[in-house]
C-alpha cells in the first residue's frame, strides 16, 4: 500500500493550528513518547486530499488506530 508524502507547508500549517497537540486526544506533543504525525481526516484511497484542510495532526495512538491516552 503506498501513501502520498505530505508536504513540509501543510505538515507545519496543521502542527501549527493544532497547537502541537493530537487533535483526537488533546495530548501535547512534548508529553508523547513519539513526535505527533499528520493523518489525513478522509483517506486518499477515498480521494482525501493531502492539504492543510483535510489534515490533522494524531498522536501515534491515534494514528495507528488504537485508543488515545
């Protein structure tokens, strides 16, 4: 399965709106045991784009599908 890079403006627009916490679980970044990736709110593979708007930024709990927290 392959993915689409995010790019580096996108990336740093939705850290930065986030305010470097995952937007599921409100946990900062700099509490969290892994650094806090973009993860696409509607997946590629269902035509989600990769900008800023259907980005948000997720913990690696959120990210690999497990609970936040």
């Amino acid at each position: 399965m392959s993915q689409t890079p995010i790019p580096a403006a996108p990336r740093r627009l939705v850290r930065e709106r986030a305010g470097a916490r995952c937007e599921h679980c409100i946990l900062a970044e700099d509490d969290a045991y892994f650094p806090h990736e973009p993860d696409p709110v509607i997946r590629g593979k269902h035509a989600g784009p990769t900008r800023a708007p259907n980005l948000a930024i997720a913990g690696s709990a959120p990210n690999r599908r497990t609970a936040c927290g």
